[in-house]
C-alpha cells in the first residue's frame, strides 16, 4: 500500500518544480541565505501541488489507463489504491502546498501573490486533466505554462524581478519538450494503430518533427536575446554570459537526437535523470553559469 501511495504521487516527477528555482539562480542570488530558504520551501509547495494533480489524473484516466500495456500498472488503475483514497491523498497534498507556501514566505502580501499563482495551477491543471488534455496544441500549451507558474511563483516568493525574454524562454523550452514527448505518443499510435491519448490523432510526424524545429530553433534565439539583453548585463554586470549558449544549443540538439533518431522523448523527467550526456552539457552550463556571475 505504502508503495503504491508513493507511487500515485510521484515523486521522481519532482524535478520539473526546480524551475521555481530558476529566478534565484538566474537572479544572482544563490548566496542570499533567506531568499535560498524561501525558494526551497516554495519549491517544495509546487511539489505538493503537483503530487495532488497527479491523485486527480490517476483517477480520472482510470479506465483509460486499464487499457494501457503500461499505464495499466499505475497504483489507481491497477487497484493498489483505491479512488477515495487518491481523492482524499489529492484533497491532502493540496492542502500541504498551502501550508508551506503561507509558512515560507513572512511577508504576507507575496505569500499571498505566492499562493494565487500555485492555486491557479492547480485550478489550471484540474481543467487540464479534465477537459483540455483533450485539444491538440492547447494541450502542450497549457502544459508550457504551468512551468511560467513556476517561475512566476520563484519569482515573487524571492523578489526577484523576471526578465521578459526568461519568461518567454521557459515557455519556449517546455513547449519544445512537449511537441518531443507527443513525438513518442505518434510513434506508438504508427505502431499499434491505436492513439495513446485522444488528441494524438491531430497530430502527425510530419507536423511535430516541423514543430520542434520551430520552437527549438525560437528557444535558442530567445536565450541569446536573454543574454545580451542590457537589464541583464546590468544585473550580473558582466557581458560574458552570452558565452554560455553553446551549451543550450549542445542540450537543443542532443534532445533532438533522442527524439528523432534514438526514437526516447517520451519522458523529458527520464532523459534528463538517465542520459549522460544531457547530464552534463546541463552541468556545464550551470557551472559556467555561475562562474560568470559569481567570480
């Protein structure tokens, strides 16, 4: 049982919620011990608030995921927990996310900023689960901003001012990592013959491979604006950082590798924890990163 409930709420998936630490790494603030101790305790309130989305999906894909060869093995659909147990794990986690977010945040007109923006993923994504998965486009779409909320969220919680050209980046990034694991779902539909989600049919090959060349080739661009854009170079006051987008452009081209040769995009959360790689063209960015800003 305990496994299982470990299972529904994900933790693995956790990582994607690192993007709430984004503003703080981006912002020069990474020695600044409270703005350090909000970030984290933010991040782990989006963590929980995504962990009671996941309860909510499990038991709305329920009988979709029965007649799944893999779904088929999740902790609801497979009857190791049972539906009131992931609505009232679902109910409970979302009340932990609120808890922590109003209890990290001393100021209480950010946390409540704070709040807003958690809540309204929330809300987001219980339309998504429930109806707007359904939409092609709208899907990967709605998934891309979710990831805005994060930063968004990072942003106030540790006052740190979002540069536009960031905010576009992020949506850019998670939009192109969406198209690349709807890549995978097309794959299996040319297979099997059988659409893995109910939108999958609106997509095709032809139609994703050109949308990941847009959004990766659009997501470079937006990083260079980002990096010589005159707001940042006055905040980290140095001009070096632009130095930094080969590494983008390294990380850019390998996930395309994988999508399109190595034919494994289906779960960016899986590339990132398990190819080498991307591990560290990642690492070298980061560490770059910081030496420019930091040294």
């Amino acid at each position: 049982m305990l496994t299982g409930l470990i299972k529904l709420i994900r933790p693995k998936q956790w990582v994607k919620n690192t993007f709430v630490l984004i503003p703080l790494f981006f912002g020069g603030e990474l020695l600044n011990l409270h703005a350090v101790t909000t970030a984290l305790l933010t991040f782990v309130s989006f963590c929980f608030a995504a962990s009671s989305i996941y309860c909510l999906n499990d038991v709305v894909d329920v009988e979709a995921d029965r007649r799944h060869p893999v779904k088929c093995n999740r902790p609801v659909a497979s009857g190791v927990v049972s539906v009131a147990q992931a609505w009232m794990l679902m109910i409970g986690f979302f009340l932990a996310s609120v808890a922590v977010c109003l209890f990290a945040i001393k100021t209480m007109d950010v946390a409540w900023q704070t709040l807003a923006v958690i809540v309204f993923y929330w809300l987001l994504n219980i339309a998504y689960c429930t109806r707007l998965k359904q939409y092609a486009i709208i899907d990967v779409c709605v998934v891309a901003f979710g990831f805005v909320l994060r930063i968004l969220a990072g942003g106030l919680a540790t006052d740190v001012v979002l540069s536009t050209w960031l905010v576009l980046m992020t949506f850019l990034l998670t939009l192109f990592l969406s198209f690349a694991k709807r890549r995978d779902d097309v794959l299996r539909m040319e297979e099997t013959g059988e659409a893995p989600r109910r939108n999958t049919i609106r997509y095709n090959m032809t139609f994703i491979n050109q949308a990941i060349t847009i959004t990766a080739a659009v997501t470079l661009v937006c990083y260079i604006m980002y990096t010589v854009s005159p707001e940042v170079i006055a905040r980290v006051h140095t001009e070096y950082v632009y130095l930094t987008t080969v590494f983008v452009l390294l990380g850019l081209l390998r996930y395309i590798q994988l999508a399109v040769v190595d034919k494994r995009s289906g779960d960016p959360t899986k590339v990132i924890l398990r190819d080498r790689f991307t591990q560290l063209v990642v690492l070298a960015w980061g560490l770059s990163f910081l030496i420019i800003i930091y040294c």
